[in-house]
C-alpha cells in the first residue's frame, strides 16, 4: 500500500568524518530532521547544485529542520534552534556531511532497484 499523503519531515542519519592526528579520521554522527520537499523543488535544487548556484550552506538552510544526537563539550543535548544551526553549519565539513546524507536520503531506493 502506498500512502499519498507524507509526513512533512523525516529523520535520517549524518556522519561527519573530520581529520585527526596521523592521517586518520574519527567518525561522528547524529540523526538529521529533513524537510520533505515536493519533486518539483528537489529538481530545483538538483539543477542549482548542477550550476553552482547553490551552496551546502543555503541547502541546508531549505532542508534541515531538526535534530537528534548532537552534544555540546559537557555531553549535555544541543536542542535545535536557528543559531545552533548556524553553529552547527559553520563547524568545517558538516554542511556538506548534512548535504550528502540529504542526496542520499533521496536515492537509496534507486540504488536498490
């Protein structure tokens, strides 16, 4: 059965692989809150990612809408906010971790099929 009508967002996991000490990386994750966009906005965005008219910042901005699994220094819950978005996206590596799990979210199925 196929439901026509969708929820307005999905959760799907982000992993961020940020360079250490000798040449390793340390893998960090937490899960995403996506903005489910219409197919016709999806094509958009896959045509301004195409021509470089469209940033992993300003994509972010349209998609992330939540989050779960992000701590501060202290291990204590980041809630999500604007600003902590902001935070977030200006860590260096994450825009385009998030950006890459958001692509990704859309093509599993095919890459199934």
């Amino acid at each position: 059965m196929f439901v026509l009508s969708q929820s307005d967002s999905y959760s799907w996991p982000v992993t961020v692989e940020f360079p250490i000490d000798g040449g390793r990386f340390e893998k960090q994750s937490f899960d995403a809150e996506f903005r489910r966009l219409p197919q016709t906005r999806i094509r958009e965005i896959w045509d301004l990612i195409q021509s470089g008219d469209l940033t992993d910042d300003e994509l972010c901005n349209e998609v992330l809408t939540g989050w779960a699994g992000i701590q501060d220094a202290k291990g204590g819950d980041v809630p999500y906010s604007e600003k902590a978005k902001t935070d977030l996206l200006n860590v260096p590596l994450v825009a385009a971790a998030v950006v890459s799990s958001w692509l990704d979210s859309l093509s599993k199925g095919k890459r199934k099929n």
